[in-house]
C-alpha cells in the first residue's frame, strides 16, 4: 500500500490574498524567509536592505534598550511577527511594549506576540510609502500608543502619539529634544541621530532616566507587577 507524501503549502508570494493563519502556515514552511508582513489582508514580501536603512536602525535598537535596561518591565524588540488580527500580521522594525505582568496591552500567543505593542519604530527608506500609509492606519486602529517614522532620506524623524482623534504628530520641546508622553524618560536628540552623534545621544537619553518623571514610572510599573 502506498503512503501519500505530505503536501507542503504554497509559498508566500508578494500581493497573496490570505488570513493570518494561512499566512503563519504558509511562512513557517520556509525556514530561509526572514521578513513578510501581512496587512489588511495582503501578503508584502521584503525588498533589498539599503545601506541607509540599517545605519539608522543599530542606533536607535541601541537607544531603546539602554531605555528598557533602566526600565523594569519594559522590553524591546527587532523585527518581530505581530499578530494584530484576522488579517494583519506585521514585523515592525522595533517594538517596545510594556510586559503583561506589569500591565502592558499586548500578550504573548505560542511562539508570537498578539495584540499590539505600546510603541512602533519604523525606519521608512525604501518601505516609506507603506510605513505613512497602511501601517500607520494598523498600527493606528490596533491602539500602537506611539508610532515613531524615521524617514532617512529627508532626515525627517515623525513622532505620532495616539489620541481619542487618531494620530497626532509630536513636536520637539524648545530645546530640540522629544519627549515620549507614555514613556516617560524616552527622550530622542533627532539632531543627533542624524548626525550619528551617539554619545549625545545617549547622553539625552541619560537625563530623561534620571528625570523624577522615569522614577516615578517605574515605581508605578512595579506597583501593577506586585
């Protein structure tokens, strides 16, 4: 008697019309395939890395995790698989959240991460268009707190903070420096990211984790965790 051999799903193809499940089936079939996303139903495979693209993304991986190794209950992450919904999976470049046990509004389902994080860094080079447009509208509609665009060809860093009204655009204080509103102690010197002036920086980043502001927060993250 013969044995049918088992059947393999079809690959992922750019503009693939599939579910979230049928996505995750089809890409955890290919091992090799480090990057897709699914959104709003449709399948969107990976284009060449620029050079630009991964200059700008080291150093801000960098700054969230010296953010998250003063912050008890936070934590970051590169080039995750989100599962948003039936039909949105995507892979956003960063993603700071806050963990479950410390009252965070994501939640972790078998080998992925469910819901939405708190915070969403893209860096828009090639993928501009599709960071302005669909994922701001997930990233948006699924309750992304703050949605940070690095636009490395117009050295243009926008910082959206979600508000009853959707997305509104975060400007500099007067001194040049952002402020994250949900994070307190996240501040950003988007001078000197530009300028790859890291030790100004970081050094920004230091002031705001000395700020009462950041103490206060990590009491309060440490309060919902006890």
């Amino acid at each position: 008697m013969s044995i049918a051999a088992p059947v393999s799903p079809p690959p992922l193809r750019d503009g693939d019309r599939l579910t979230s499940n049928e996505f995750l089936r089809r890409w955890e079939a290919m091992p090799d395939l480090k990057h897709a996303e699914l959104i709003d139903g449709i399948v969107y495979m990976p284009s060449p890395v620029s050079l630009s693209h991964g200059d700008f993304h080291n150093p801000l991986c960098g700054w969230l995790h010296i953010y998250t190794s003063s912050t008890p209950g936070c934590r970051a992450g590169a080039e995750a698989t989100w599962v948003m919904g039936k039909r949105d999976v995507p892979q956003p470049d960063i993603a700071l959240r806050i963990l479950p046990a410390s009252g965070g509004q994501s939640r972790v389902e078998g080998e992925y991460a469910a819901g939405a994080p708190e915070l969403v860094v893209e860096v828009a080079t090639s993928s501009r268009s599709r960071d302005l447009g669909i994922k701001l509208k997930l990233y948006e509609r699924m309750g992304v707190r703050e949605y940070l665009v690095a636009v490395t060809r117009k050295e243009k860093f926008i910082w959206n903070v979600l508000t009853p009204g959707g997305y509104q655009v975060l400007e500099p204080d007067a001194d040049g420096i952002s402020r994250s509103p949900f994070f307190p102690g996240l501040w950003l010197d988007t001078a000197a990211l530009w300028h790859f002036d890291l030790a100004r920086m970081n050094g920004v980043l230091q002031q705001g984790l000395s700020s009462r502001e950041h103490a206060a927060f990590v009491a309060r993250l440490a309060e919902q965790k006890g």
